[in-house]
C-alpha cells in the first residue's frame, strides 16, 4: 500500500503562491535597486557640474550661463528628492512583498508538518497492520497456545 498525501493539491498551490511572492519582492527589490542607482547617478552628475561650474568661474562666465548651471542644480536637487520619495514607496512595496513572501513561506511549512505527520501515521498504521498480519499468520501456524 503506497503512501498518499490527500492535500497534496494543497500543498503544491501553496508552494505555488511561495514562488509568486518570491518573483514579487525580486522584481520589487529590482526596481528599489535602480531607484537607488540612478540616485547615485544624480549625485555623481551634481559633483560633475559643480566642478564644471567652478572651472567656468575661473574664466569669464556670462549671467545666462551661471543661470544656465542654477537651473541644472536646482533640477538635479529636484530629481534627487523625487527619486528619494519613490525610494520610500518602493522600501514600503518591498516590504509589503517580504511580508506577503514570510506568510506564503508559513503557510507551506504548516503544510508540509501536516503532510510529515500524516506520513508517520501512516506508517505508524502500516506498522500495526504487518505486526496484525504477523501474529494471525503465526496464530495460523502454530495454533492457538
């Protein structure tokens, strides 16, 4: 007699869901990553223009094009605390996505106590039934005593 988990179904769907909140907060954690990429991109184009502007003040520089410069700084700092806000929505999304992976990671090792507890009642039950046969076999044999 083999052995037969009944919510096997169950617990492939559960481990199903696993997987899917696992490729969640990868992607999720994917796109937190570029946020902070680009960021960084942003400070390092902050550094560059402020020396390009510290160079440009050494020479004889017009009022356009220091204004020029003023508006490439005010529009980095802009994008920078732009992408700053995204960067805490996207660590509350990511957050959000561990927290929905741990209950999924929960749910499936609930199942699989339940699947392992069930299989050693089954072979509990085995058990008692080969020592059942066992003794009726040797009752058989040898007659009663």
């Amino acid at each position: 007699m083999a052995y037969h988990f009944r919510l096997e179904t169950v617990l492939t769907y559960r481990r199903n869901l696993e997987e899917q909140a696992q490729l969640r907060l990868a992607g999720e954690q994917m796109i937190l990553d570029n946020h902070f990429r680009r960021l960084g991109e942003l400070e390092e184009s902050r550094i560059r223009i402020a020396d390009e502007l510290e160079e440009r003040k050494k020479q004889r520089m017009t009022f356009p094009r220091f204004r020029f410069y003023q508006n490439l700084f005010e529009n980095n700092e802009r994008e920078a605390k732009r992408r700053n806000s995204m960067i805490e929505s996207q660590r509350q999304i990511v957050e959000t996505a561990r927290q929905e992976l741990e209950e999924r990671i929960r749910d499936r090792k609930i199942m699989e106590n339940v699947r392992t507890r069930d299989y050693e009642n089954f072979q509990k039950e085995s058990l008692r039934q080969e020592h059942n046969e066992s003794d009726e076999l040797a009752l058989l044999r040898y007659g009663r005593v």
